[in-house]
C-alpha cells in the first residue's frame, strides 16, 4: 500500500510523520472503514493535521501533536468482528493504539498519554496541551465524518492510498 500526498501539505508536517506514513503496518488502517464515511487512516491523518496546525498556533510542540495524532487510533482490528478485551470499544482502544505505537514506532511519553487520553471524557484527563488538542481534534472529525463533511487533507483528493 502507498500513500500520495499533494504537494501543498506542509512540507515540515511531512518530515514530522514521515516515518509513520511509510509504515506497511501503520497504512494497513486504510483497510478499515471508520466513523461511516471515511476509512481509519485518513481519520487519523485529518486528526493528525489539524492538532499539528492548532499545536503550532498555540506554540505547543507540534511534532508530538501530529505523531500522536496520526496514532491515536492504531489499532489493527475491526472493533464490529471483536476487541481483543471485554472492554468496551471506547476504553480499549486507546490502549491497544498506545502499545502498537510504543512497539511499531518510537514514541515519546507525551505522544503516549496524548494517544491513550484521546477519549476523554470517557477516558483519562488529558495531561498535556497536546493531549486536549488531539482529543478536541478528534471529536471535530468524528462529528465531520458522521455528516459525510470532508475536511483538512481528505478534501479535494489531497491524499490518495493505492496499492502497492
């Protein structure tokens, strides 16, 4: 699987995940249908970009935004098939993304935490400004998604998965 991305994305968000968007493992997530109308990866690329412009303009550390928010939902398994606990899927999944992150990629504690609070309030609070950007970044997905509204790098075909 490869992933194309237009020539128009920030050239210094590129170099931040450069090593997550040419993973085989992490672009897998491409296989699993998301929120509706949307695919996982591209989900987590829009979460991504977005915490990444809003960490840059709060003067956070945009890097750990945009890692941990290209993360915060790796997991490789289709939560409608089974969860690998009997957790809930809301409370499961940031755990099962933070242990594929630390053993996929390396990860720093701030991108960790970010990723296993990005449910709050239905999981832990937050403990960085990254973390609570990630969290709001995803919930303004979600809810663009579920309304089939493209947003950030899924518009205007900024983004293209195709098999290797």
């Amino acid at each position: 699987m490869d992933i194309t991305l237009s020539e128009d994305i920030d050239a210094e968000y590129l170099e931040d995940v450069a090593d997550i968007l040419t993973n085989k493992e992490f672009l897998a997530l491409n296989s699993y249908r998301h929120h509706v109308a949307t695919t996982r990866l591209m989900h987590s690329i829009n979460v991504s970009y977005i915490s990444w412009l809003t960490a840059k303009k709060l003067g956070c550390d945009a890097q750990a935004a945009a890692r941990a928010g290209l993360l915060h939902d790796f997991f490789l398994y289709d939560p409608r098939e089974g969860r690998p606990s009997r957790e809930l899927q809301a409370f499961c999944h940031p755990k099962v993304a933070a242990r594929t992150s630390r053993e996929t990629f390396e990860i720093s504690e701030k991108e960790r935490d970010a990723i296993l609070s990005h449910m709050f309030p239905l999981g832990p609070l937050p403990k960085s400004r990254e973390a609570w950007i990630i969290s709001g970044a995803d919930k303004i997905c979600a809810c663009a998604e579920v309304f089939h509204i493209t947003i950030a790098l899924a518009r205007d075909g900024r983004v293209a998965v195709s098999p290797a």
